[in-house]
C-alpha cells in the first residue's frame, strides 16, 4: 500500500454534493414505483385469501486512507422483507473501501446483527492481509452483514452501500489503490442479484453521479473472515491510531446524521 497524504478537494464536494442530490431524486422515484408494487401484490394476496380462506497487523498507515465520499440528508424507507419466518436473518456482502470504515458504518445501522470484516471473490484460500495488499489474490476487502429483514431491508442496506463511497472509481477509494479496493456487491440470491442490477443501472440513468458505476455485481462464493485485529477496529483503536480520528469518525457522524432514522436506538 502506497502512503499518501489524507486530503480532501473543493472541486470533489461540490461534485459529491450534486450527486447526492440526483441519486435522492433517484432513491424517491424507486420508493414510488416499490410503494405501487407493494399496493398491487397486497390486492392480489388480499383476494387470494379471501377466494381460499386460508415468509497486516495493526500498523496500516493514516496516510494510506482517505475520506472521499460525501453524503447528504436522504431519508427513504424501503419495505421490509416479510417472506421470511420469525427469527430467521439473512445476509449480505459488500466490498467499498477499506473495511475499518464499513464496517464502523453498517454495524450503527438498526437490524444489522453483526458486521465482519474480510475477504472475498478472489482465489486464495485462508489470504493473509499482507497478501491481500499485494493485489494478486483477487480479493476485496469486504464486509459480511448479517441481519434481521424484519427490521431492515436489503434495498436499505444498498441504499447505504451506494452514498458511502464513491462506486465511480475502478479499484479505489480515495487514496486506497488496488483491486482490493474494488467497489463490488457479492449477491446470495438471485433477489439479491436483480437489485442490485436494477439499482446499479437505474443510477447511472438517473445521472446520479458525474460517471459511470463501475461495482462489481458478481455471485458470492466464500468469505473469509479478517485477522481479529482487524474486527471492531474503529472501537478498539479510536483513542490510539490518528486514521480512526481523522478519516472514520467525521466518516462515521456525517453517516449518523444522513442515516438517523435507520440507526440503532442505543446510538
């Protein structure tokens, strides 16, 4: 990993900012077009019913990472998943940036019952970090979230997904390079793969951001959980390495304040 200097640009807010406001223009038209879905099914179930009667160790650099995303206040609520029984999770897998951040993010998020940072869609079986960083295992660094649909969708957790980071640049975020960096949705299901293609084409449509998405949407095939130095990174070692207090945690507040309906309570 190249060390570079943690920065930020005028030119790269404003053009955030524009963007944030295309895909909440976007994010609206896909909750009316949801809403008129769900109406329709529920006329459907409703008349079927009633016809029958009858769910590297800890010394990574400060300098090698960068806050480039900027997010503004969009508050949408996608329809909770209830195909499901009671007590059944489901789970999900994204690679956008370096996993200290996402994972500090996803885990704030109210019916995610566990965020673990990791590795995925390369060919190396048990990868070190180290060899990870090399960029010649194929794999990203990534987050498996487990979660309750009943509390939280995964058309919500696409939702954080797309404003968190910038899934424009191809294999990098900020000043993290590499294909490790690679912005990618690694789908357990066909309904999962559907959204994401669907939300990931209708956001280029919209003009949502100034380029084209580059995210990569492939099928999920094993993870493999990172070092335990690497877990609940930002929790361990906010008070100790200056990434946590320069790029995280205004990462992490800007997230809280975009994001608020859909956080924990406790938080």
């Amino acid at each position: 990993m190249n060390s570079q200097s943690v920065s930020t640009s005028a030119p790269a807010e404003k053009t955030n900012a524009a963007a944030s406001k295309n895909y909440t223009k976007f994010i609206h038209q896909m909750q009316v077009n949801s809403m008129k879905r769900m109406l329709s099914l529920l006329m459907i179930a409703t008349a079927a019913f009633c016809s029958c009667a009858q769910n590297s160790s800890s010394s990574k650099s400060p300098d090698n990472k960068n806050n480039n995303t900027d997010m503004e206040n969009t508050k949408t609520s996608a329809p909770k998943d209830s195909t499901l029984p009671s007590g059944a999770t489901d789970t999900a897998t994204f690679a956008n940036g370096c996993f200290w951040c996402t994972e500090a993010i996803f885990e704030q998020l109210d019916g995610v019952i566990s965020s673990t940072s990791g590795y995925t869609g390369g060919k190396t079986e048990n990868p070190t970090y180290k060899q990870v960083c090399t960029g010649e295992t194929g794999h990203a660094e990534a987050l498996q979230i487990v979660y309750d649909p009943k509390k939280i969708s995964f058309d919500e957790l696409l939702e954080v997904f797309w404003q968190t980071h910038d899934p424009t640049t191809l294999n990098r975020q900020g000043n993290d390079i590499g294909t490790q960096y690679r912005s990618g949705i690694f789908y357990h299901n066909q309904e999962q793969k559907e959204k994401a293609e669907k939300y990931k084409v209708a956001l280029d449509k919209s003009g949502a951001f100034d380029r084209p998405i580059v995210t990569e949407i492939t099928a999920f095939t094993k993870f493999y959980p990172a070092e335990d130095y690497h877990q609940q990174y930002f929790d361990n070692n906010e008070g100790s390495n200056p990434y946590c207090t320069i790029v995280i945690r205004p990462k992490v507040e800007k997230f809280k304040k975009v994001f608020k309906d859909k956080l924990k309570k406790h938080q």
